[in-house]
C-alpha cells in the first residue's frame, strides 16, 4: 500500500545487514508555512490512523503504517516548533526483532 503524505518514505538495506527507514520531505510540503506544515501533518497523522483502523489485523500492510505512524507521531512536535531541517533526509534504523512485540493502534 503507497502511503502519500508531507514526506517520501524509502527503504534501504545499511552496511551492517539492517533496514532503514528514509524519510524526505516534499518540495510541496517544504513551501508550506509553519501553521500549514502543522495542518498538514495533523491531518496526514488522522489520515494514517483511519486507514489503518480499515485494514485487518492480519493485513502485511498494517505493520508498516503502524511503524509510520509511531515515527510520525514522534515528529509532529518537532513539526511544529520547526526543528527539523525539512530538506534533509531522515534515516530511521529499523531492528530486525522487535523486543517489544508488534505495534497495536488503541481507540
């Protein structure tokens, strides 16, 4: 499933065997003003959040927007306080075993 937003999300393999996450803001969302970016964001995060809640559980898809969304949720604060310089790129390691179990999404 392609998930469009503020960003293009890539998948790399690194030098030690892992994967990680790239993320590279748009030119569109990078014109965008502060307020908007903020606008934007939120409603990319409410957009993820209502199409995960569509999938089913079993669906290969939902794993990987869930680990979107947490990766999201954690940038939208740094989003708002313009703290990230929005024309790098954003690598994110990903780890092969998950010690915490599988993301779940609460109502």
């Amino acid at each position: 499933m392609e998930i469009s937003g503020p960003f293009k999300i890539g998948t790399m393999q690194n030098d030690m065997g892992g994967n990680e996450l790239h993320l590279d803001f748009t030119a569109e969302f990078r014109a965008k003003n502060i307020a908007q970016q903020t606008d934007a964001f939120q409603q990319y995060i409410r957009d993820l959040i209502n199409d995960i809640s569509r999938l089913d559980p079993n669906d290969p898809n939902r794993q990987g927007m869930l680990t979107i969304l947490q990766v999201v949720e954690q940038l939208m604060p740094h989003i708002e306080a313009n703290e990230i310089p929005l024309e790098e790129t954003i690598v994110i390691s990903l780890q092969q075993d998950n010690p915490f179990g599988t993301i779940t999404l609460q109502s």
